[in-house]
C-alpha cells in the first residue's frame, strides 16, 4: 500500500502530465505545473475519486500546491 | 451516416415530435439510446419503438433531484453517457402584460434550468473520457423573438449563450457543445397553434412548409458525428430559411 504522499502525488503527474522531479511540495499547480483552471477542477475530481471523499469549493480553491493538496488528504482521510 | 455503435445517447423528451425522431435515428446509427419522458406510460411507450435501440425511463426534469438520480441510473445500466440530447421543452404562451411567473418559471426550469443540470451531471464522465457530444435543442424563435412567447424565446436566447460558454469550457477535452435551432417544425407543440398563426408564419418561410422531425434529428445526427469533432459552440439553424444568422 503506497503512502497519500504517494498516492497524491501519482495523481497529480498523471492529471498534469508532469514528471515525477517537477511534482516538489512547494510547486504551485497553476505557476509551476501548467494547469490552468479546467485541470485544477479535474485534479481535485480525481483526488476525490481516488480517496473517497467529497471536497466543498471553498476547500478546492486553496488546494494550490502539491503540499496543499497532501495535506488536505492526510486531514481529511479515513485511512 | 455514420456509426455510432458502443455509444450511450441520452435524448430527454424522446415521447414524440424531434426528441423521438432524434432518438430513432441515434438508435438506427448503433447507439444505445436512452429516451426520457414525464410519465411511466410514456417511457414505456419509448422503450416500445426503440426495441432492441434502448430504453425509456423516466424523467422530470424539474424534480429535485431526478436528474442526478436519472444520470447515476443510466451510468450504472448502461456505462458512461458519450451522448446528451437536451430536447426536453414546453410553452407556456401569453402576452408579457398578462404573463404569471408561474408561466414564466415552468418555462426557464424545464427548457434551460434543466439543461445547466444535465450537462452538469455528465460532465465528469465526458472529461473523463476525453470524448463527449452535447446538441441543445433551440428554437429559432431565440433568434427572432415571437410575440407571447417572452419566456421560451428567453430560455432559448439563454441556451444559445449557454452553449457557447460551455463550448469554450470544456473543448480542450474533446467535448463539443453544440445547439440545433429549429424553425417551425410538424409536432405536438406547433399544431396547438392557430390557423392564424400558421399563415402568418408560413408567409415568411421561403420553403413555404413546415418542417419534420427528421430534418432537426440530421442534424444533430452530423453534430454527434466523429466528423463534427471541430464544431463546437455553434448553432445550427433548420428553418427553411425564414431566418438567416
């Protein structure tokens, strides 16, 4: 069983279409990674797909960087 | 045509008129189709002429909740929707000054509140899927305008925006949202017109006829074709040129 660190991070290269050394803690999805608007709503669909959760906009809007989004899933998981 | 085979369609309001001409033509090209009507009686009735094409199910698209309870249904039936018809529609005509907002709010809930829902509601399997085909049916009278017909020459206009906003959302996932606007075509809804009316209508359609239900279904038939992958955000209008865009 991989990590949620892991696991969000898979998630994010395949969404992103990036490498796995791009996908740093501090890298902003929007500045660092190339998302644009559409891509940040896909990843945090398949974040909830992927843990089984269901996250409000108002929690979406602040999932921004790579560390934002583990962290958002460690506080929020069941496992 | 072209082969639509491994492909859900959803068409709401698929008991008669362009929605059942649509459906019938979608089935015929191989899709599974999954037509929607108010009624139980009417669903069935659709299930009937689809045969082995599909199912009618039921569906009234201003209850809380029956969209989204509709959309998980036919997901778990039949698998991802690759096709939404929005052609489900009524008229609630008066003149403005004698118009109640009960005639106007029937009229936006069930021609454009309800598309907003269902496109909503099949979003996450198209992007999913990186593939997707959404016709909205119009009408011309968006376009020109109709006196009595405030609200559904409102819902129309608004759908027309409405699908080119979301053409433009969502196109770089391989989802066209597209519009077909129909001029007077030969169904339920034009036969409660007066004679009156139909002349003075038809003095302005230079092909000095109505139209049938199956001129507006080729045409969302091309739009939901691989060939159409470039169009989106357009509007097709099949009028008989009484009204050029």
């Amino acid at each position: 069983m991989s990590t949620i660190e892991e696991r969000v991070k898979k998630i994010i290269i395949e969404q992103l279409g990036v490498s796995e050394d791009e996908v740093k803690p501090e890298a902003s999805f929007e500045n660092d990674l190339g998302a644009d608007s559409l891509d940040t709503v896909e990843l945090v669909m398949a974040l909830e797909e992927e843990f089984e959760t269901e996250i409000p906009d108002e929690e979406a809007e602040k999932i921004r960087t790579v560390q934002a989004a583990i962290d958002y899933v460690n506080n929020h998981s069941a496992d | 045509m072209s082969d639509l085979s491994g492909q859900i369609a959803v068409v709401t309001g698929a008991s008669r008129g362009i929605g059942r001409a649509t459906a019938e033509i979608l089935a015929a090209q191989g899709a599974t189709v999954i037509g929607t009507a108010t009624s139980e009686q009417g669903a069935e009735a659709i299930s009937e002429y689809l045969g082995a094409g599909g199912k009618g199910l039921r569906l009234n698209v201003t209850e809380e909740g029956a969209i989204d309870a509709f959309i998980a249904q036919v997901q778990k039936e039949f698998g991802a929707i690759d096709i939404l018809v929005n052609n489900a529609g009524i008229t609630r005509d008066n003149l403005l000054m004698r118009m109640k907002d009960d005639e106007w709010n029937d009229v936006i809930d069930t021609n454009l509140t309800s598309v907003f829902k269902l496109c909503k509601a099949v979003m996450r399997g198209m992007m999913k899927k990186r593939k997707g085909r959404i016709v909205n049916i119009g009408s011309v009278v968006g376009t020109t305008g109709n006196p009595g017909q405030a609200n559904y020459c409102a819902a129309k206009a608004g759908l027309i925006g409405f699908t080119k906003a979301l053409a433009k959302e969502i196109a770089s996932r391989g989802v066209t949202v597209n519009a077909v606007a129909p001029g007077f075509i030969d169904t339920d809804m034009t036969k409660a017109l007066t004679e009156d009316q139909k002349e003075q209508i038809f003095a302005t359609i230079p092909s000095a006829r109505l139209g049938k239900p199956e001129e507006i279904a080729a045409a969302v038939s091309f739009l939901v074709s691989p060939g159409a992958a470039y169009v989106t955000g357009e509007t097709i209008h099949v009028n008989g040129g009484m009204n050029m865009a």
